[in-house]
C-alpha cells in the first residue's frame, strides 16, 4: 500500500515570515538610503541656509559634492590656496564678510555644507570647517548596504519557502522518497535518537556510507503515519515504543 505526504506547516509558514521580515527590513533600509535620510538632510540644509542666502535662493536640488571628506582633504592638502578650493568645488553658493574683513565661502551639498573661511586671498584654517547635515554620505551608504544584505537573506529564506512548501514523502513496495532522496527499505539499518517534540533519525546505507536522514513533524505532515509504514516494511524497532520504555522507570518513581 503506497503512503503519500505533502509538507507541514510549521516549517513553510515560518520562512515565510522570516522572508516577509526579511523583505520589510529590506525596504526600510533601502527607503532610508533613497529617500528618507536625505529628505531629512535637505529640511535641515534649509533650516541653516535660509538665515543666509534667503528662503528664496535656497536650491531645491542640492549638488552631490563637496563631501566631508573631500572638504577635509582640501583644507589640509599643500596646495589648499583660494584658487584651489574654486577650482575643485567652483562658486560658492554664498558669500559673507564679518566686520574683521574674514570672508566666509558657504559650499553646500546633500550631506553636509563646507565653510571656507579667507582674508586677503589667504585660506584661514582656524574658521574654516565641515558641517554634515543629520546623515553623512558615508552613513546614506550604510543604510543600502544593510538593505543589500537583508535582500540577499530574503533570496535565501525565499529557497527555504520553496523547499519547505515542495518537501514530499512517497513510500512504496520497495522503499521510501523523501524529499527526492530515495532509500530503499533494503538499506534502511535503523529508527532512533527520536524525540518526543517530533523527530526521529533514519539511518541508512549508500554505498557503504552509512547516511542519516531526520524525518521532522515540523516539515513532513504525515509524521506518524511514516514512522508506522517503516517499521512495518523493514521490521526495524518503532522509536516511539522505546523511548516509552525508556521513559517508564522515571514516570513510576
């Protein structure tokens, strides 16, 4: 008489809400990456600029450059002369000068914004710096980072969905198909190591090899109803009974 079990649903269902968190950090990530972190950059890059240049000027796209890094890396590099600085990082959005004749160059982008402070064609390092907005390139870069990493566990915990809702036992005159291993009852040597939350180890010969396959409740539906069938074709012991024995001597003390 054939047996046939499809998958339980433990097992299925678990993935996929493993995948559906998977996904959902995903996205989440990926929304601070794309739009979130730099929403939150430009409202505060507006903030700071409007006292300066007018709510009116301020752009509604800010450039991809300068970064902190590249801001840092001018001020302290030999060459770090005014024509340096319009070279590389061109006009500044703005201008001012205090009453001590110190010009301030205002070099705003998506993360940050460079102060350049000069008198006289003469680069001032002492009021001069980099001010990052509320996340800096670096940072935005993390977040698609993370995003990458949860996709990619998505992929796999998408595998396992399949596996889990594709996992099929067949049992025959001549054997058994677990999960497009076949093992026929010829080679089936024993069923132990079973355990009352629902598992058991099949073990088996292939090629000389001994193999052991664990038949789970959490993943095959028909978990019982396997164990009966092969210990009835092949006459092995039924683990259940033994760990009943087992179990036994305890439960009377």
């Amino acid at each position: 008489m054939k047996l046939e079990s499809g998958p339980a649903a433990y097992d299925r269902n678990y993935y996929i809400i493993f995948l559906l968190l998977c996904l959902g950090l995903g996205a989440y990530f990926y929304y601070d990456y794309h739009t979130g972190y730099l929403k939150k950059n430009h409202e505060e890059a507006r903030k700071t600029l409007m006292p300066i240049v007018g709510a009116a000027n301020v752009p509604e796209q800010l450039p991809e450059h300068p970064t902190g890094p590249e801001f840092r890396d001018l001020l302290a590099g030999s060459a770090n002369t005014l024509d340096t600085f319009r070279a590389k990082l061109g006009k500044p959005l703005a201008s001012k000068t205090d009453d001590n004749g110190t010009t301030f160059d205002y070099y705003p982008s998506r993360y940050g914004m460079g102060i350049l402070a000069h008198t006289n064609g003469k680069i001032l390092a002492k009021g001069s710096r980099w001010n990052t907005w509320y996340k800096s390139k670096d940072e935005i870069r993390f977040q698609l980072y993370c995003a990458f990493v949860c996709f990619l566990v998505a992929l796999y915990a998408l595998y396992r969905v399949y596996k889990a809702a594709t996992l099929r036992a067949v049992i025959d005159d001549e054997g058994m198909t677990y999960g497009g291993l076949r093992i026929p009852f010829s080679s089936m040597k024993r069923l132990c190591d079973y355990s009352p939350k629902g598992w058991v180890d099949l073990y088996y010969d292939a090629g000389g090899v001994e193999r052991k396959l664990r038949i789970d409740n959490q993943k095959i539906r028909k978990f019982d109803e396997i164990i009966d069938a092969l210990c009835a074709r092949t006459g092995l012991p039924d683990p259940r009974s033994t760990e009943q024995k087992k179990e036994s001597p305890s439960d009377e003390a």
